[in-house]
C-alpha cells in the first residue's frame, strides 16, 4: 500500500520517497484541501492530512505538509502565513523588512502530517539560519535570503539542500516511526 503525499510539488515528493525507499512507496496526491487559518503548522497540517484522508474514502494513508520561515526579530513572521507573505509582499520586501535589524536569525519549519485509519500523527524539522541579501539562482521561495553554514538555500545544489533541509528532518523522524510501526 502506498502513502499518498497530497501536494503539487513534484520535488517533496522526490524527497519524500527518498527517505521511504525499501520502506513503503510514496505516490503524489493533488487534492486541494482546507488550509484552516492557524498559528500552529502542526494544526494546519494535521487538519489537511486527516480530511484528505477522509475524502479519499479512507483509503490508502496521507501525508501532509505545512511549512514556514520564522524570522526572529519579526516575532516569528511570517510562521504560518509564509506562502500568502510570499504571494502578496515577496520575498525581497520581506528581506527589506529584516535588513535593518540587528538579530536576522531565522529558522525553516516544517511539519509533516499523517493519516490513516488509526488516527494522525505530526512530525517536525527546522534548520536555522539567518536572513540575508537575495543571492543565488536555484531553489525557490525565501531560498534566496536564507543563509545555512555561509550559503543560501539558493546557492546550494539540490542535494546539499536536501541534506540539511527542514522538510528532510521531518521525513527522518516519519520515517522511523512509520518503519518501526510496520514492524
């Protein structure tokens, strides 16, 4: 039985059967759930996976993400609310909106979400860093203006991202508990 991921983003998806190879497949799932309005990634992704799950007839199990870049001298803006930030302020202008602070530390965060018949579970990783100027021309998002170890996200390459990555964190932890679960 495979594990449905429930995102448009090939990439994740990617990821995700990296981590869950030998373990269980991963097939994508396009399914436009509700993204309720919460201060909480874990709310957020939990609420999405277990309606898909219930939509798909309960079916094979789900996976979802949410996923935010919390700024520190910004009170932890824009969390949960990264993707609209993005969207309607862009990333630039957000960077404008850091530069001037002194503390431009900032942290990635995902959280993984799954459910099946049993119930639903989360899982969460981060990777900190710090808010610079845009540089780079790979990734997407906020990659640009966040800085890992001397790099932004955008200037490295798909697997050094992917090595140190929020969202590769997440799936460590999934995927240990889904293995031993299974056992």
């Amino acid at each position: 039985m495979a594990i449905r991921f429930v995102t448009g983003n090939e990439g994740k998806v990617r990821e995700a059967r990296t981590y869950l190879e030998g373990v269980e497949p991963v097939e994508q799932l396009e399914y436009d759930y509700t993204e309720i309005q919460s201060d909480s990634l874990a709310d957020i992704a939990a609420y999405g996976a277990r309606e898909a799950f219930e939509e798909r007839s309960n079916e094979e199990p789900i996976l979802v993400d949410d996923t935010g870049l919390f700024v520190d001298a910004l009170g932890g803006f824009p969390g949960p609310y990264s993707a609209y930030v993005e969207d309607t302020v862009g990333v630039e202008r957000l960077w404008r909106l850091a530069a001037d602070e002194e503390n431009r530390r900032a942290h990635f965060r995902t959280v993984l979400a799954y459910a099946d018949e049993k119930g639903t579970e989360t899982f969460d990783g981060a990777v900190a860093g710090t808010l610079v100027a845009p540089r780079g021309d790979g990734g997407f998002g906020y990659d640009p203006i966040f800085e890992h170890n001397g790099q932004t996200m955008a200037e490295m390459s798909t697997e050094e991202k992917n090595a140190i990555s929020h969202r590769g964190r997440a799936l460590a932890k999934f995927t240990e508990w889904y293995a031993e679960r299974e056992t």
